[in-house]
C-alpha cells in the first residue's frame, strides 16, 4: 500500500497506475461500510486509491468539523488489510491554498432533504468531489446508498459536467440491529444506541407498506413519524417520501420512490434511506 501525502505525490503515483482505477473518497474514520466499497473496488480495478480528507468546506459554522472523528493509524491498518493500493492524504492548504475561490454547484436537487436542512452542504461536497476526480482521474468512483442524496448528487455532476466516469452506488452496510454505518455512530450514548434502530424499523415499516399496496405516500410518512415517536429520545428533522431522481415530495407513488429521514438522537443526526419500488 502506498501512500500520497499531497496533490503532487498522488498525481506522480497516479501516472504510474495500472488502468482502471477506481476511487472511494472518504473523511477518514472508517468503518466495514467504507471497507466494503474498498473491497468492491479493489475487485474491479487493477489499482484501487481510497482519499482520507476531512473537508472542511462541507461542514456549516455550527456543525462537527472540529470534533469529527479522526484516527489516522487504525484507518491505515483497516485499508492495508484489504489491500487498498494508494491512501490519499491531503491537507486542507493543499486542498484549498490561499485564494481559493472556485466552487461546483449543482442546482435543483441540492437544495432539498439535506440541502435544506443544510444549505452550505453539497457545494462543498461537490466541489471537494470534483477536485479529487480531477486528482485521481479515476474510471470509478464508489458511494454508499446510505448518503443517497449525496449519490444522486454527485451523479448528476458527474453526467452535466460530462466526466469519463462511473458513479457506482452500492447497498448500504447495517449493523445486525439494522442500524446504518456511519461514522456518527461513535458519538451515540448507549441509551441512545438501543434507541437508534427505530430509523430503520420505519424504513422497514414503508417498505412493507409498499409492498403491501399502499401507495398514498403521506400514509407512508406518517406511519414512519408514528413508529419513530413511540422513542422518546429521537427528534425527528424530516421524514420524507420522494421522487428518485428529482427528490421532490409526491403524493401518490409511480414507480420507484426514495423514503428518507433524518433523526437526532440527542447530538447526533442520524440519516437513512429505503428504495420503494
């Protein structure tokens, strides 16, 4: 495993690399979720780079920039054990010398669910994406279901700004309780980590609603809000019922819909999704 500590270093590995390459970006504190799209990439390419970058541009004034988890060594080991070939390191003045003023938004679908709950978000998710492609160049690049928005979002980039580039999106990795992975689990007290498995009992719930025939959606929403209630410690940001493609809130579903929601456990906000359909 080799590793790149700047643009410059990682540029120089990436002349030298078998094609194709594919690219899991990441901030760092990983777990078997992020270890799975590794595993993934490594499969299918002959030279697998994973970027730990903590951006900072993603983060609001108020949100957890500083206290976002970090532990450098433990990520290297996990990554060596599935035999990552380039770990990327780049440090913020790297990522974003002084002057730097250039940003990538995509407009429409950003500002809903996450993007409305968190208005300065996708720009800097988008723009550290596009800046990373652009380091790496890689064939493809590997996203978890779990961030759908997020995966919708950067599709769609990457599809505008005619990139030669596959966004893959894979399943999203659960805990046995059916909890998501994330790098936020790790701030959950213990009380509210036997709580937060009523996020995706919800999403099991719509699915089975789903299934079942139901196909007015605010039933759906309000069945999920009914079943995340009964928790006392879960405060509820949005439960939603959209379009897969626009994100748009719908009445009534045809065809497939995203079922979506993000809850805070006390600090933490926790987000999850379900296709429909």
């Amino acid at each position: 495993m080799q590793i790149a500590r700047s643009i410059a270093e990682m540029k120089a590995l990436r002349s030298k690399c078998a094609e194709p390459v594919g690219f899991v970006p990441t901030m760092g504190s990983l777990h078997e979720g992020h270890l799975e799209l590794v595993r993934i990439a490594v499969r299918d390419n002959p030279v697998a780079v994973v970027s730990i970058f903590v951006n900072p541009t993603q983060f609001a004034p108020d949100e957890d920039y500083k206290a976002y988890p970090r532990d450098l060594d433990r990520d290297l080991a996990m990554l060596d054990q599935v035999k990552t070939g380039i770990v990327f390191i780049p440090d913020s003045q790297d990522m974003y010398a002084d002057g730097y003023n250039t940003w990538v938004d995509v407009n429409g679908i950003t500002g809903k669910l996450e993007g409305k709950a968190r208005p300065t978000h996708f720009r800097g998710v988008t723009t550290v994406c596009n800046k990373l492609f652009n380091i790496v160049q890689p064939h493809q690049a590997y996203f978890g279901q779990k961030d759908a928005q997020q995966a919708i979002v950067i599709q769609k980039m990457a599809a505008d700004l005619n990139m030669n580039l596959e966004v893959v999106v894979c399943p999203t990795i659960r805990e046995k309780d059916g909890l998501a992975m994330s790098s936020r689990n790790t701030y959950l007290t213990g009380s509210e980590r036997i709580a937060a498995p009523v996020l995706y009992r919800s999403l099991c719930l719509a699915s089975d609603m789903f299934s079942n025939g139901e196909r007015d959606a605010g039933v759906i929403r309000k069945a999920m809000i009914d079943l995340i209630s009964q928790e006392a410690a879960a405060k509820i940001d949005y439960v939603s019922v959209a379009d897969l493609q626009t994100l748009s809130e719908v009445d009534k579903i045809e065809g497939n819909a995203l079922a979506s929601l993000a809850v805070r456990l006390g600090k933490p906000r926790l987000i999850d999704n379900i296709i429909l359909g």
